[in-house]
C-alpha cells in the first residue's frame, strides 16, 4: 500500500475570514461545518459514530460486512472515490475486497489533513491498495476528480444505487 496525501497551497483552503465574517453577520449567526473538523473535531465526531442513538454507522458497517465482496464485484473499479472519508474505518471493509480482486486507489476527500494521514496509516496493510488523500472541501475534490479522470481518458460517472435517498457511487471508466 502506499499513501500520498495531497495537501493545497494554505491559502486557497482556510483562507476564509470574509465568508466566515458574512455568516457570523447573517440574522442567525453560523459557522461553516468545515471548520469543525480539525483533529479534535474529527476525534470528537468518530465518538458520536459510536454512540448507541447513533444507528447509521452501525447500520452502514453491517451491509459492508455482510455485502462487501458482492459491493467490490459490482463496482469493478481500479479507483474508488469518497467525500468526507473522515477515519475511513467503514470503507476500509469495502477496500479489502475491492482490493483483493484488483490493484486499487482509495481516493479520501476530506478536509481533515489528520484522518486522511491516519486512514492511510490504518490502511497500510491492505495489499494492492494505494491511496491518495485528497485535502480539499467536497467542491474542490469533486473539481481536481473531475479533471483527473479526464486527463487520464476517463470519465466520471455518478450511478444512482436508491433514487429515493440519492445514493451515489462515482464510477470510473475508460472512453
């Protein structure tokens, strides 16, 4: 396995006074989510994925775990894509399969520097998998994806998996 997170020149990522300024000012003050995802944050959230009221992780790991290798089957994918990857303790179920049927990159979005370099630690004994972290916002990730994938004569595909609760796989193919 082998992991490169890519990390963005400092100020095109935080540089956010003036939007944090202009939601702090609306009628019901905010702060972007993203801001809360710093190592604590993301430490603190992983906690919350393990509290009982908390099903959707659990609900989640048991379909990986009962459906992981029918999952990797279907994708038949060498890469594999996932915004807000955070520990990436559920996808590493789906990777173990993906990657014993064929060589595979992980590509973790998240705006955790701290969880895309412990996923990839945690994910290092997975052979034929290489992963490379993606230090960006969903919207730059999405974008750099995009034009990776064109780049490398692909395209990207968005597979509704349930219409009904908007599911999305993004899927990779060869033109």
């Amino acid at each position: 396995m082998t992991a490169d997170p890519i990390e963005l020149e400092q100020g095109s990522f935080w540089d956010d006074a003036d939007d944090l300024h202009a939601r702090l000012a609306e009628p019901l003050p905010r702060i972007p989510p993203w801001f809360g995802y710093d190592a604590l944050g993301s430490e603190l959230f992983e906690q919350i994925t393990e509290l009982p009221t908390y099903y959707l992780t659990r609900c989640e790991r048991a379909l990986l775990e009962r459906y992981g290798t029918d999952i990797a089957a279907r994708l038949d994918r060498p890469r594999v894509a996932e915004l807000g990857s955070g520990s990436a303790k559920k996808t590493r179920l789906l990777l173990e399969h993906c990657s014993a049927a064929r060589p595979t990159t992980y590509l973790p979005i998240d705006v955790s520097h701290e969880m895309l370099v412990l996923s990839a630690e945690r994910m290092a004994d997975l052979p034929g998998l290489t992963v490379t972290g993606l230090w960006r916002r969903y919207e730059a990730g999405l974008d750099l994806l995009h034009t990776d994938v064109a780049r490398h004569g692909l395209r990207a595909e968005a597979e509704w998996v349930d219409d009904e609760h908007r599911y999305g796989l993004f899927l990779f193919r060869r033109d």
